[in-house]
C-alpha cells in the first residue's frame, strides 16, 4: 500500500493477539473506516511470522455464485458426489494449514453467498483453522451469517473514524504541506472517515472545494457522502481507465491476465498507480479489485444491459485467450451474460460445478444454453441431477427415465441408477421402484465394484425407507461380497446399524460400529460421514438403552473434535435430545443454536429437518413459542422420515409450549403411528410417548385415547430386544392409561435411575396430579416434592406436566431446608449457610416432616430418593 498505517496500532494489536486465541474475529464498521486495511495488515503480519493464510474476497459480483470466494481451495477437479463438498474443503483446509492451522482472510463477508456461509460454519471447528472477516455496518448480512456470527466463539472489534490528530497525519503523508485550513475543511467534511481523505486528496487537487455539492453535505449520511466523492473521481477518468473500472465492476475479483488482455498492461498500472484498483490474492491467484467496493456498486448503477453484455463478451475472450485460471462456475457465467453462443464445454464444466455446489436451479439455467448440441444421455443426466436439486422430483424422474443403457457405459450407469433411485425413494417416496432400479443397475454393471455399491444402496434405500428387514438382508449380502471395497462395505455397516437401531434390536450394535468404522477409516476421503454416522447410531441406541449419561458424553466428545467438523452439526443434534431427556434445557439450547447455525451442512445433505425439530423442541423446553427457524415452513415440505420425525417433534413442543396440549398430543399420535407403520419402531416409541408426557388428569387431549397409545407402543416393542429406556416409556404409557399412581412412580424412578431426569420430573408430577385429583393429599405433596427436588438438580425447563404439578405441601424457603437435610447437611450448616437460625431451621423441618408424614432425616432422605446428590451447574427452582 502507499501510505503507512495511521492510527490503528492498538486495534492492529489486539487483532493480532485475537488471532492467537479466538476461532472468529470479526472486523466491523461503517464504509471507508479502513476495514480492509487493518484486515490486510493483520494478514501480513501472520504471513511474515509463518502462518498459512487463504485469503480471498466476497463482492456483489459473485454472491449469486456458490462458493466463490473459496473456490481456490479446491485445488484439483472436485468429487462428483455432492456431499463430500464440505469434507472436502475442510480437508484442504487443514491441509493447507499444516501443524499451525489455516487463517482464513474474508473482505466483506457481507457478500458471501449462502454456500460459502456453511462452510465457514464448518471451518469454525476445522483443527487450527482460524477466520477473520470484515462486515459492514449497514450491509444486508445473510441470515445464515447472521446465525454463525452469533456463536460465542466469535470476537468483534469495531473500527471507528481516525481522530483529529489521527485524519491530519494521514492528509500530510497524502500531500504534504497542505495549509492548516485545508486540513480542518478536510476533517469537516470527513469527520476521520479514511476513504473520504483519500478521495478528496488521492490526485492532490483538492483546495478544499470539491467540484459536486453534495460530497461537501454534512447533513448526509457518510455513505451517501462517499458515494459521492467515488461517482466524482472516477467521472474525471479518461475513457479508457473508466472502460477498465467497469470491467472490474462487472467481473471483480478478475484475474490480473484476464485484465491486462481485455484492456491493456499500462492501462492496468495506470489504475493501480492512481489507486482506484488493487492486487489482492484470491487463494493462490493475484486477482484484480476496485480499491474499494464503492466503486464498483457506483459504476454498476450506471452500466446498462448493453453495456454488461459487451464487457461480459469481453472477460470470455480474454480469459479464453490466457488461458488464465477462472473458476469454471464463473466462466460459464460470464459466457452466459454476454448472450454469445455457449462454448459447449465451458458450459458444461459450469453445470458440474453448480451441481457440486448444490445450486440446481443455476445449472439448469447453464445446462438450457447448450441442451440441443449435448449426447442425450448425459443432458439427461446432468438435468436430473440439477432437478433433484430443486426438488422437482417428478421432472427428474422424467429426465432420469430418457437416458438410453446402451449409449453409456457402466460407471455412468452405476451413477444413473444411483441418483434415480435416490430421487424415486426419497424424493417420489417409492422405495420400491428405487429398489428395482438399482437392481436393474446391478444387472448393467455385471457384478463388479460398482454392482457392489449398488446393493449397498439398496440397504441405505430399504432402511431409510423404513423397510428395516429388506435393510438388513442388503446390508449383510453387501457385507459378504469379494467385489465390494472399503467404502461400500463401510456404507453397508452404516445401513445395518441404522436398521437395527430403528427396529430397536441392537444388541450386536457396538461390535457392529466396531467393525464399521474399521472399514470407514480404510476408505479415507471417499466415506467421509461413515465415522460420524455409525457412532451416532451407536449414541442414539445408548439412549434408547437408557444410557442417558454415556450417551451425553460421547456427543460432547464428538462435537468438540475438530476433526468431525464437517458433521458436528449432526452431534449437535444429538446433543440437544440427549440434553433434553437428562432435563438439561440450558445445554440443550446452546447445542441447538450451534447446530442452527450450521445448518447449510445439512441443507446441503437436505436432512435441515433435523436440525429445525430439534432446536424447536429445545426452545419450547425453554418457553420460547416463536418459530424462528421456519419448522411449520419445514413441515410443509414434509420430505423423508428422518425430516419428518424431528420436525413432528418440534411441532409437538411448539404446540405445547404455546399452551394447546389438544394439537400437541394429536400431532404426536399421528407421528407416532405413521413412524410405526414404516416400522422405525424406536422412533415410534419416542414419538409416541411425547403425548403421554403430555397427559394430565383433567386438561383436555383431543382425539387422543392413551389406551390406544400404550397399545401402539407395546406393538412397537413386541418387535424388538430389550432396550431399558424404550420399555420404561412404553410401561409410562400403561400406567397412565390405567391410571395407577404407584406405577406412575415406580416408573418415575426407573426413569431417574438411567439419567432421563426430565422424564422422571414429569411422570412424579403426574403422579402427584393424579393423587390430588384422588383426593389423597399428603400422597400427593410427597410425589410433587421428588419431582420438585429431580428438578432442582436440573436446568430451567417447562413443559405442561411441570407446569401443573401440585404443591409439595410447603414454601420453596422449606423445600430448600429439606433437600439440604436430606442431603446429609446438619441444622447448624444449613443455618449458616441460608443465613438463618438453628430453631428456623428445625422449624422448616418439621413443616416438611408434617406436610410429607415422614418421621426424620432417614425417611425425608428416601423420599427425596437420591435427587439430592449435588446439583448439576445450571440447577434450578421449581
């Protein structure tokens, strides 16, 4: 840069020890306060001390194109499975950083586009890789940035205007000698804003009277001042530097050949010695930029369609010319704009690269422009596939069905098969039809590893559709094939596990996790998610096993692994449910806004339905009723049973939350019923059981009959082994259909004894409601206290049978006496410590023992039933 640093050495400081210590540093403020600069010169000093940087740019140009500004990691061709798309980034990520970590550099992540936001939220928790961004003030920041910014592992520093004294040294570096009353009429109209200064003195003619009236304004707000001063600079360009500004105003970040060739080499110098352009690296390609990205939105305003199709046509020849690398995407974009006749490969290469970036509808707008001079088969392939992507699931079958078996050969016809049967089983919701087509497939491939992958499939197909037998015969003849290889036989571990942990039988489970992750650590990059979708499985059967603890453990492990970054959105998830069922809202919230903030993952995978359910059933258990994150959005689209099942529960949560139990019980009986005929028998279950902690003695639940529902459950389990915390939930069910108290407490317990601390809360509190409305009273204060004691171990929550629990018979003041007491804490502590006195204490005591017709310490301590072990962090009252 021309000038030295003015000003800024504290704010250089401290970002230079943020990039030491925080995973996400944010630079922010108003346009023209040196964002940029510091960014730049915190960049350069990582550089010089060793560190890896990627740094790159996000423009108005390019934030309709995914994953622009990152492209450049993306050395070699990508996979052609689109799922691998943030494996493989954050694989190239850690690579690129090496044993330090990679230091991510975006300017004006205002612009990136909703792709590039979900890698950065993968990137967050990539070992060693750090971000650091600017984003303006009073930019329209994508929600999903929004989200990721919101995280707390995320440091903010404000740039503010220069001082005084500050806004004076940089005009003298800029002119020297300038008189006294220059400078204060350059502070005026600046107020220490450093793009102002540089514009009213970057060709050293201003004397303190800008031509255009309004850029000397105060009254206007500073962007409109800068717009101003930008419109009245570049106006006093000869043409051929303004033919270039717009060049660059169209195709910014161009790469500095492509330039050169449109325009011409002096013309480019005369640009950067002006400073109305600058090289900046986009990855490892020196591309070219307006100095400041209010040129190019002050030149966009003034380019009409002509004119950009021209300067378009222009950027293709000469980027065609150098043969300079430009990401394909952009190419075909470019070649698009400038409404020539489409290079067929360009095109192509361009459609394969919206495909791999997720954005059907821009590859099928790419693939239009050339479908009549492209082989039918592959046409129809490629508009399937961007088809499927847009979720026109009819259309893809149609396009799927023209290709022709004879005209493609058997790798492509493996991809056909498996991206048909994809979109028939979970796009038309015909697993059948999706069966006989990879079965046909297997036929064409003639037995070998692509057949292999094919059975596979079947068995991902078969369990994700619910038929768990047809699953489990797949997976295991998939698992004794010689031609299979390690990435098939990996999947193949995955749909068995999925299977039986749907059926609720997972006794070989760990051995099974056991031998899958073996063969998933053997195909490496091709099964990326493997890992992660075998031990979740694993986790999510601890849970139904009831155990609720190991099972919290192992997400907190896992999500904390910047090696699972990429899925860590799933764990998250996971986190939440667990979090959950141990009555522990406050994790539980904290784990569904992580997960919220990088649902683009699972967007990508299309199962965002996951991460919407899962974070309304968090927010509901908090009393929060606003459907921030669109689960009735969700629900419309209805999608596969894995969306369905986590957006039911979230419904049933929000309905409830919001005070109309009626809806939420029949929403959990529909769920639980349609899970149950899909046979996901634990799902099932778990769907189900929602409206039996819904139940109360006297509030009104619809349609719903709880005999009926118990029954469901019983069917569900009939079909499979013995899982502790299922059989707990379904004999829950008996008891409230029978109306029994003393089961309903017994089943409280057995709830407690596995760490399903919430489920215990509630089902005590049922009891004690039914108690009350049997008329026993003291039966009823003694149930409502262990509920009320469980909760005190726990986190704030609130759900309808809490809610309506009966009095424990005494004030909260006594309720705390007696937990401590019971704990094992003399009268003597319990004064000190509660600032009472000895015969307050005692007093309290005997209210407890006389409210709860207990003799003494002994029974008050069995009553409380071992809930009065230490509270976990983040206990609460009742």
């Amino acid at each position: 840069m021309r000038w030295e640093l003015v000003g800024r050495h504290a704010e250089l400081a401290r970002l230079q020890a943020l990039l030491a210590s925080s995973p996400v540093t944010v630079l922010h403020g108003d346009a023209g306060v040196g964002k940029s600069r510091l960014l730049a010169e915190a960049v350069r000093h990582h550089a010089r001390s060793g560190g890896s940087v990627f740094h790159t740019l996000a423009t108005s140009a390019t934030q309709d194109v995914p994953l622009s500004p990152f492209v450049g990691l993306l050395a070699q061709a990508p996979p052609s499975d689109p799922s691998l798309l943030m494996a493989t980034l954050a694989t190239a990520a850690r690579a690129r950083g090496g044993d330090r970590g990679l230091l991510i550099a975006i300017d004006d992540a205002h612009h990136l586009d909703p792709t590039s936001v979900g890698f950065l939220a993968v990137a967050t928790s990539t070992s060693g890789t750090r971000i650091i961004m600017t984003v303006r003030d009073d930019a329209d920041v994508p929600p999903p940035l929004t989200e990721t910014l919101r995280q707390d592992i995320v440091a903010r520093v404000r740039v503010e205007p220069l001082r005084r004294d500050e806004t004076a040294a940089l005009a003298d570096q800029m002119v020297a000698g300038l008189p006294v009353d220059v400078v204060e009429d350059v502070w005026s109209l600046t107020e220490g804003n450093p793009l102002m200064v540089r514009e009213l003195l970057a060709d050293g003619t201003f004397a303190g009277s800008p031509t255009e009236p309004v850029a000397r304004d105060a009254a206007l707000p500073a962007l409109a001042r800068l717009r101003a001063l930008a419109r009245e600079r570049l106006a006093a360009f000869p043409p051929e530097l303004s033919d270039a500004m717009e060049l660059l105003a169209v195709g910014a970040p161009v790469p500095h050949p492509v330039l050169e060739h449109a325009t011409s080499r002096a013309t480019v110098d005369a640009l950067l010695a002006r400073h109305a352009a600058q090289v900046d690296a986009q990855g490892d390609a020196e591309v070219l930029m307006p100095a400041h990205p209010l040129y190019g939105d002050v030149l966009r305003d003034g380019i009409d369609a002509d004119r950009r199709r021209a300067l378009c046509h222009r950027l293709v020849r000469a980027a065609a010319a150098t043969g300079a690398s430009v990401d394909p995407l952009r190419a075909a974009l470019w070649q698009d704009e400038a409404a020539q006749r489409m290079d067929v490969d360009v095109a192509v290469s361009g459609v394969e690269a919206a495909l791999f970036r997720q954005d059907g509808a821009l590859a099928e707008r790419l693939l239009t422009t050339v479908a009549d001079r492209i082989e039918r088969s592959r046409r129809a392939l490629l508009r399937g596939l961007a088809l499927m992507q847009q979720r026109r699931f009819v259309e893809a079958e149609a396009a799927f069905a023209e290709i022709e078996p004879a005209a493609v050969d058997a790798p492509v016809a493996g991809n056909v098969a498996s991206a048909r049967a994809f979109n028939l089983a979970f796009g038309l919701q015909d697993p059948a039809a999706a069966d006989a087509v990879l079965s046909a497939g297997q036929e064409r491939t003639a037995g070998g590893p692509i057949a292999a992958r094919l059975e596979s499939e079947r068995g991902v197909i078969a369990a994700m559709g619910g038929d768990l037998e047809p699953a489990i015969a797949a997976a295991r003849r998939t698992l004794e094939l010689p031609q299979a290889d390690h990435a098939t036989l990996a999947s193949a571990y995955v749909s068995l596990t999925v299977a039986e942990a749907m059926r609720g039988t997972c006794s070989s489970m760990e051995e099974d996790v056991e031998q899958g992750l073996t063969y998933a650590k053997r195909a490496g990059p091709a099964m990326p998610f493997a890992r992660d979708q075998l031990e979740i499985t694993l986790t999510q059967s601890l849970l139904f096993d009831g155990r609720c603890e190991e099972a919290s453990v192992r997400c907190a492990d896992a999500s904390a692994d910047p090696s699972r970054a990429q899925m860590r959105w799933l764990w998250q998830v996971f986190a939440t449910v667990v979090a959950c069922t141990r009555g522990r809202a406050e994790d539980a919230g904290r784990a569904s806004a992580d997960a919220i903030a990088r649902r683009a993952s699972a967007a990508l995978l299309d199962i965002e339905g996951s991460v919407l359910g899962a974070d309304a059933m968090a927010r509901a258990l908090a009393g929060d009723v606003r459907d921030l994150h669109g689960v009735e959005e969700a629900w419309a689209r209805r999608g596969d049973v894995r969306n369905r099942h986590w957006i039911d529960r979230g419904r049933v949560w929000m309905a409830a939350a919001r005070g109309d139990v009626r809806l939420a019980s029949e929403i959990a009986v529909e769920a639980g019923h349609r899970t149950l005929q899909r046979q996901h028998r634990s799902w099932a279950i778990d769907a189900l059981h929602d409206a039996v902690r819904l139940w109360t003695p006297t509030a009104p639940h619809g349609s719903v009959d709880l005999a009926e529902v118990a029954s469901s459950m019983a069917l569900a389990r009939d079909g499979t082994s013995a899982v502790r915390l299922l059989d707990i939930m379904t004999d829950h069910a008996r008891a409230t259909a029978a109306r029994d108290a003393g089961q309903l407490e017994h089943v409280a317990h057995r709830f407690a004894a596995c760490g399903a601390h919430l489920f215990a809360i509630e089902t005590q509190a049922q009891a004690a409601m039914l108690l009350e409305h049997l008329g026993d009273q003291t039966a009823s204060a003694r149930a409502a206290v262990q509920s009320a004691a469980w909760q005190r171990a726990c986190q704030p929550m609130r759900t309808p049978a809490i809610e309506a629990r009966p009095s424990p018979g005494v004030s909260e003041r006594v309720l705390d006496v007696a937990i401590a007491a019971a704990a094992g804490t003399s009268s003597a502590e319990i004064a000190q410590d509660m600032f009472l006195s000895v015969r307050t204490v005692d007093n309290h005591l005997g209210s407890a023992y006389r409210a709860w017709e207990v003799s003494g310490r002994r029974e008050l301590a069995a009553l409380l039933g071992g809930a009065t072990a230490s509270a976990e962090p983040g206990a609460s009252r009742p």
